[in-house]
C-alpha cells in the first residue's frame, strides 16, 4: 500500500516547512513589523496545509476501513457458503452410515 506513511509523510513535510520558513525569515532583510507579519502568515499557511494533509489522510483511513469491512463481509459469506456445503456433505454421509447399518 502506498499509502502506509502518510504520518511520517506529514511529519517531515511539517518540520521541513517549519524548517524552511525560519530559514527564509533569518535571511530575509526586513523590519521587526514585517518579519512578525510573515511569521505569522507562514504559520497561517502551514496550518491550513497541516488540515489538508490531515483530511487527506482520514479519507484514505475511512476508504481503507471501508475496504477492510466489504473483504471481512466477502469472507465471512464465503465461510457460510463453505460450512453450509461441508454440513450437507457429513448429513449426506452420515444418511448414508444409517443406510449400512
């Protein structure tokens, strides 16, 4: 499955945006009002890149569970569908041992 590291994804996506961001600031020549006003849209902007990656990942979480409940379904009926055919199989023997007997 390709989607088995969506938090680490998110992790490292998150820190090197940090990362990043606070590097641009450092050496971006800009008064103490500016740099403030860019901290504070650059965490804006990775806040909301933050709830997409996490709405992102809980749609796969959902999907993936979906998957998982239909396969667990499609097994348990075909268990059924077995059992029943294996307990028609011994009634049928066990008729026939009468038979002998």
């Amino acid at each position: 499955m390709a989607r088995d590291g969506a938090g680490d994804f998110l992790a490292g996506f998150i820190i090197g945006a940090v990362v990043g961001a606070a590097a641009a600031l450092l050496f971006a020549p800009q008064s103490g009002q500016e740099t403030r006003t860019r901290i504070r849209e650059t965490g804006l902007e990775l806040r909301d890149k933050a709830e997409e990656l996490s709405a992102e990942a809980r749609r796969e979480a959902e999907r993936l569970a979906e998957e998982a409940a239909k396969r667990a379904q499609e097994a348990q009926q075909k268990g059924r569908i077995v059992l029943e055919e294996q307990r028609a199989k011994a009634e049928e023997l066990l008729e026939k041992g009468k038979a002998l007997a």
